[in-house]
C-alpha cells in the first residue's frame, strides 16, 4: 500500500491512499463507521487506484451539515462537493449499508460522476421486512438518549451485525472506526435512515452496478441485495458465504477480488 494520509479540507475529511493520478474510488462508510472503516480495502486497491475513504459530514474530522436534520439530498449532494474538493469528475463509488444508501441516490441523481457503483450490505428501502422505523430508531437512540457515546456501545453492536466468523482484529478496526462517531451525529443518520426508500429511482441509475453481500447477514440479507439488482438495470450479485454485515472486514479478499473485477469491466465499456 502506498503512503496514507488523513486529509481535512474545506469541511471534508477523508482517508486516502495510492496514486493521485489514478482512477479514484470513493468509499462511503456506515452507520456507525468513518474514514477507519475500509483498511483492507485501502490497502490492497491502493496499488492500482487512488482511494479515498470519506467520513460522513460530522463524523471523524468532518464539519456537521448546517442543517437541523440531515435528508439524502443533503448527504448526496455532500459527497458531490467531496468529489468536487478532490478535483475528480468521476468515481468508482462504493458504499456499505448506510453508506450504500447514500450511494444510490448520488448514483441516479449525479450519474456522470459515477464511473461504477458497488453497493455492500445495503437495500432499496428500509423496513423490507416489516421493521417498525419509529421501534428500530427507539432501541438504537436508547443508549443515547442514556448519555452514552458510541464508542461505549460498539462492541455489543459490531457483535450483533457481524457474522459468526468475523475475527477479534477485525472487530477491533471497526471499534475504532466508531470512536470517531458523535452521538448527536450518529442520531442525525439514524433520523436518516429511517426515511430511505430508493426504489423510485433505481431505474434512474446508469452505472454499472454490483451488489456484495454476505450470506450470513442478517441485517441486510441477500434477499435486500436481490431487490436491488432486480431494480438497477445490469446489475449483478455477489454472495460471499462466510460473510455477515461488516463484509469488507470479514471477507476482505473476497470483497476486493469483487471490486477489482467490477472496476475493471466497467472501465472497459
């Protein structure tokens, strides 16, 4: 892997690795991630393409949106004007979960500056299978509204979303990707999230599509990730067996095979 540095500019803050004049790939975090959240695929994509692993508008070192909620319009147009502070027209954008969310809307709302999309663990909608927004968002603010950061819950929430072979380094990474999590932000995107519903708008997306998924996620179980391909014209899954939730970091060879494949076919069109 080449040099890493962490990059604040403008508001922005970001992780990047690998050479500056080559194909930019942006990864959009989760939920509870940051910048933090994708170092094996950091340091392996890092050889062929300049990566850069943003942090979500108030998390890690990036300015809050000046806005009392924050919507997908907000979050969409914000990683525009990263891609805008990076001087880059187009991007192989990736996005895990929350962050997959996000994608799809700068997918199909800024298509040409979507090179590929790579949609991780994520789905069209919330609430696929019936999940009350207003009972998921109550059990995950509750320890907040307790006085606790996220940092001192992580363990037992990373633990709940991650399948049964994650290993402990794996976990430890993600800990300290939350650490960089705000409460007040975090309950700002759970506000978010709650109201994410895509499927209007797939048809709208261009890019080349993938979507990863772990066989054994139990969050965003394939079936979310077929939705979707089944929405997004040409869009193709993949299935990695051992895989729960936090699929970068529980199979991070199979992701990145994935992704290099990806890029690679949609580079040649």
């Amino acid at each position: 892997m080449g040099k890493v540095r962490d990059v604040v500019a403008k508001g922005h803050s970001w992780r990047e690795a690998g050479d500056p004049q080559a194909m930019t790939v942006v990864f959009l975090h989760g939920l509870g991630g940051s910048r933090l959240s994708w170092e094996p695929q950091l340091a392996n994509l890092s050889q062929s393409y300049r990566c850069v692993a943003w942090d979500l508008p108030g998390y890690g070192h990036a300015a809050p949106l000046p806005c009392a909620s924050v919507g997908f319009t907000d979050l969409a147009a914000a990683v525009v004007a990263l891609l805008d502070e990076l001087d880059v027209e187009q991007v192989h954008l990736v996005g895990i979960s929350f962050g997959g969310m996000i994608a799809q809307y700068v997918a199909a709302w800024y298509p040409t500056r979507v090179r590929s999309l790579a949609l991780l663990a994520t789905s069209p909608a919330f609430g696929l299978d019936g999940t009350s927004p207003d009972a998921w968002r109550a059990a995950r603010i509750a320890p907040l509204d307790e006085g606790q950061e996220p940092i001192e819950f992580s363990d037992k929430v990373l633990r709940a979303i991650a399948g049964p072979n994650v290993s402990d380094e794996a976990l430890a990474g993600q800990q300290l990707a939350m650490a960089e999590v705000s409460g007040s932000e975090l309950r700002r995107s759970i506000d978010c999230l709650v109201t994410h519903d895509s499927r209007p708008l797939l048809g709208q997306i261009s890019a080349p599509t993938i979507c990863i998924v772990g066989a054994l996620d139990t969050e965003t179980p394939p079936a979310y990730a077929d939705a979707l391909a089944a929405g997004i014209t040409g869009a193709h899954c993949v299935v990695l067996p051992r895989a729960g939730h936090l699929i970068n970091v529980e199979d991070p060879v199979g992701v990145n095979d994935a992704l290099i494949a990806h890029f690679a076919r949609a580079e040649q069109r």
